[in-house]
C-alpha cells in the first residue's frame, strides 16, 4: 500500500527533558487521512462542534510544561 513518512521522534526520554527542545512541527502536510482519522469521521463530528469552549486535559509523562507549543497553558504539575 501506500506510505507517508513521518518526522522522526527520539527513541528514549531524555533524563535532562527540561533541557531539550520538543520535536519540531513537520511542515509537510499529509497527502492522505490515517485509519485513526477515517475511523472518527471527523467531517461529520465537526458538524456538532469546532472544539471552542473545550477543556483537554494531557496525562503524560513527557510534557514539558513550559513548550512553545503549549503556549503557557499548562495549569498543573504534578508526579508522574
């Protein structure tokens, strides 16, 4: 079938993660959806809402609270 590459991510957590940079935004877009994608349908989910209003909560042990990419939201910190 047909593949798409992905930009590489580290294999391993690195015990100075406070130091290291998340992995950068790809910015090559994708030629296709994912299964994981198909299967939400997610032009039919948006009919029902766009998100705004929507509280996310991210358990994981790998965040850095203080990524661009979180833009200062983290709210909480906490033992992994």
């Amino acid at each position: 079938g047909e593949r798409q590459g992905l930009p590489p991510m580290p294999s391993a957590l690195d015990p100075d993660a406070d130091a290291v940079e998340c992995t950068a935004a790809s910015r090559e877009k994708a030629g296709k959806q994912d299964w994981s994608r198909q299967r939400l349908d997610l032009a039919r989910v948006r009919r029902h809402g766009d998100g705004a209003e929507t509280t996310v909560a991210l358990v994981d042990t790998g965040v850095r609270a203080g990524a661009a990419g979180l833009g200062d939201r983290v709210t909480a910190r906490g033992a992994a």
